[in-house]
C-alpha cells in the first residue's frame, strides 16, 4: 500500500488523473495478489478440487459423466464452476476494503490527493483479473478432461456461454463482496457475511421460496445464476416444473423454477451494478477513525 501511495504521489506538482489512478491501484494490488499467500491458497484448492474430481471419474467412470459430452460439461464444469467463482469472490474481495480500515492503511492515502473511487475501482478490478484467472484455470483443466474422453473436437459451444454467464456471475459475486467489505470495518466480519450469504444463505431462501411458497425467487443472486449449469442441458429447461408427492397420505405440491437466460442475466447484472455502487458510496463516506 504504502509503495502504491508513493507512486501515486510522485509529483508534487502534478496529480494523476482518475484513471491513472486506477491503474496505478490495480497495478500494484495485482502484484499484492500474486505474491500473497492466498493465491497460493486458493490455487491449491481449485487444483485439489480438479484433481479430486479427475480421478473420481477415471476411477469410476460415472455413466451421469460420460454418457455424452454435454453431461460431462455440465456436471463437471455447471456444478463446480460456480463454488470456485464464489471462493474467488471471497478470497480476493472480502477483505479488499474493509481491510484499509482494519489495518489502517487507508491513513496513508488520507494526505494525498487520491481518489477513494479510484482505490476502489482500481481494487475491484484487481480483485477480478485475479478471480479470472482461477476460473480460467479451472476451465482449462475442465476441457483437458472433456478431450480425454471425448476428442479435442467435441467440446459443446453451449460450455463457450456456460464460461461467459459464470464470468458474468463472477462481476456479480465480487460487487456483493466488496459491498460488503466497504459495509463492515472488521475484516473476519465481512468475510464471514460474504461466505455464509453465497454459500448457503442464497440457496436456502431459494429453496424455501420457491419449495414452499411456490413463488418464483427472481431477487436471488443464486437463481439467476442457475442459468451457467441450464445452458449445458440438452434441451433448455422450461421456467417452471410443477409436481406432486405423497407424504404420509398428504399430498404436497411444489414447484421448481428455473431463471431464462435474459432473465438470469438481468438478475446477475442489477446485482453486480447496484452492489458496486453502494459499496463504493459507503467507502467514500466512511471515516477513518
């Protein structure tokens, strides 16, 4: 931080510019990234959970997997891409800002003419290339596994927009995170709010939404998302799956929904826009004290 301060305000006499600013910011938080111990950290788990999951299947040889290449893309890549954009979303953003505050190095860019929106925004950025780059290592791992079974040739297009929607999820899970990273000052807090909201507070509203009260959840970041593991079907599936179970002689109807992609895309975008917003408005007028 301090190294980044330094370059910012190098010259008494001329301020840089917003964007240089930015890029400045990210520059330097990049760099903090990859030689941190948490992009190690998380490398390891992406690795260790693509390591798993290839041997499983070598070993196995599970019919769901390999019946066509379809199956495999989406049980493979639907089902895990969307923890890994989520533990990306957490390991890189969830104390991004709230961590200026915890460790007080926000006080070294008090006296400088730096922009608190160009931190931000130069963070943010940072924050996701880096998770980029771990779900594009995880896709790379995903279609060397899909060419072992099935041909370099035989990879479906529908996993080419499968990879844009869960990138597109990835902006949205990281304006959350830092929205709430610029909420709470304590970094273990706004990481702990991040991790129990993505990883099971979204999916069990979900569920009982739409379980019990058979109302479409449309206002959850999860269901919109749903659309990264749906485009992998062979047939999209239709908005909305009615059925009926008998229970100890009661019968008890429930009905899942399943977002269309424009309407998936919509959800995932007013998320990440107004997430990103407010978490910058708290970080401007939060005060160091």
């Amino acid at each position: 931080m301090i190294s980044m301060v330094e370059t910012l305000t190098n010259s008494a006499n001329q301020v840089p510019d917003s964007m240089t600013q930015i890029g400045i910011t990210m520059k330097y938080t990049l760099l903090e990234y990859f030689r941190s111990r948490r992009f190690l950290v998380l490398l390891i788990i992406i690795l260790a959970i693509a390591v798993v999951l290839t041997v499983l299947v070598a070993h196995y040889r599970p019919v769901d997997f390999l019946s066509t290449n379809l199956t495999f893309y989406s049980d493979w890549w639907g089902r895990a891409a969307p923890f890994v954009i989520i533990l990306s979303g957490i390991f890189f953003g969830g104390d991004a800002i709230s961590g200026e505050f915890q460790n007080k190095t926000g006080y070294f860019g008090i006296p400088n003419p730096i922009r608190r929106s160009s931190i931000y925004i130069g963070k943010w950025l940072s924050a996701f290339w880096a998770a980029t780059a771990m779900l594009a290592i995880f896709a790379v791992i995903t279609v060397a596994n899909g060419a072992y079974y099935f041909g370099a040739s035989a990879v479906p297009y529908q996993f080419i927009w499968s990879f844009l929607y869960a990138w597109f999820y990835l902006a949205a899970v990281m304006g959350l995170t830092f929205f709430f990273s610029s909420l709470f000052k304590s970094s273990s807090i706004s990481i702990l709010v991040t991790v129990i909201l993505l990883l099971f507070g979204f999916t069990l509203i979900q569920g009982l939404i739409s379980d019990f009260a058979n109302f479409e959840p449309w206002f959850i970041l999860t269901y919109g998302a749903g659309i990264i593991v749906n485009v992998l079907s062979p047939t999209y599936p239709p908005h909305s799956i009615t059925a009926t179970t008998v229970i100890r002689h009661v019968s008890v109807t429930t009905t899942t929904f399943n977002a269309s992609i424009p309407e998936g895309l919509a959800i995932m975008g007013i998320y990440f826009i107004v997430t990103a917003i407010l978490g910058l408005i708290l970080f401007e007028r939060k005060e160091f004290n």
